[in-house]
C-alpha cells in the first residue's frame, strides 16, 4: 500500500527538481540582477545560483 505513494512522491520530487534544474541553466544573470536591484522576491539568490553554477547541484 506504501509504495505507489513511494513512486508518486519520487515521480513528483523528480520533476520538481528537473525543472529547477532547467530554470538554473537557462537563466539569465542581468535579468536575475536587475530583478535583485528592484526587490524582487528571490532574483538575488538566482544570481548567486547562476553565477556559481558548478557548485550547485545540478
């Protein structure tokens, strides 16, 4: 009875983390910068992702 709530929740957590690794790649720094300086939410720690690509998790 566990497992196919197993496999979902890995289906699930597999996806989430291919998209954040898309979103990672594809990114663009000066947006994700410009994005910071106006305040918006989050855009200041996507810089740092992007400008350190090879120490995140990808």
């Amino acid at each position: 009875m566990i497992w196919p709530l197993l496999v979902g929740a890995s289906i699930l957590l597999n996806g989430f983390f291919a998209g954040m690794e898309t979103g990672i790649t594809s990114a663009r720094r000066v947006r994700l910068v410009h994005w910071a300086k106006q305040g918006r939410r989050g855009a200041a720690v996507g810089a740092e992702l992007v400008k350190h690509r090879e120490r995140s998790v990808v």
